[in-house]
C-alpha cells in the first residue's frame, strides 16, 4: 500500500513518514499541493494524508480537485488539521475527505487509524459507474 503525506511542516511530515514506513507502507512526501500534483501524475497512492492549512492551494482545494477526478476519486484521503476547530469535519467531508484526523499526530493512533480506512471500501460517491 502506498501512501503521500502532504505537509507543510517538515516535522510532521517526517514524523508521519517514519511511523507509516515503519509499518511496511510505501511512503512518499510533499512539502506542498503543487507538489503534490507533480508526483500524483506518476503515482497514484492508495491513501493521502492531506494537511489543510498549506502554501498556495489548501488541502481542501486539492481533495476536491481529485476527487472530482475519475483517475484519482478512489484514493482515500484523510485531511490533517491543527485546527481543533469544529466545522472542520463538516469541511473536509464537504470536499470528499473520507476521514478526518487532528494533529498533533498521535504516533500509536496513526497507524490504527490509517489501517482503518485503508480496509473501508470506498465511498459510494466516490467509486463511480
Ligand atoms: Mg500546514
């Protein structure tokens, strides 16, 4: 399984990539959207774990983009927030987000976490016809 963590935050991002690589996931990283777009147009991954709050287009921007997008719409996304804010699960449904977790990152729950959505099936909206 394969899995981009799009972060901002070099500390997360890195502290994130290590507790899923060390669980066999194939991890690749980008510090931001448009980056992000880049490598997807290799790679698709199974699941993103996607930081809202970023440099340039947000995350809710880019979840929405893709899964708006046939080739992308069945890759898990899971939005990241500092924002313990509420409406923001409410936001990140909204733009496709199939879950929703807040940082910072609980190193034990990650991985549970991930597990768990890796093994739900897609969203209706989102397997198409
Ligand atoms: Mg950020």
């Amino acid at each position: 399984m394969k899995i981009l963590i799009v972060d901002d935050n070099p500390t997360n991002l890195k502290l994130a990539s290590e507790v899923l690589a060390c669980e066999g996931y194939v991890v690749e990283s980008a510090e931001d959207a448009e980056r992000a777009q880049e490598m997807l147009r290799h790679s698709v991954p199974d699941l993103i774990l996607m930081d809202i709050a970023l440099p340039g287009m947000d995350g809710l921007t880019l979840a929405r983009l893709l899964k708006g997008d046939p080739a992308y719409q069945h890759v898990r996304i899971v939005a990241l927030t500092a924002f313990a804010m509420k409406g923001d699960d409410q936001k990140a449904r909204e733009a496709g987000c199939d879950a929703y977790i807040t940082k910072p990152i609980d190193t034990r729950k990650l991985p549970v976490q991930v597990a768990e959505i890796l093994q739900r099936s897609a969203s209706p909206k989102a397997k198409g016809t």
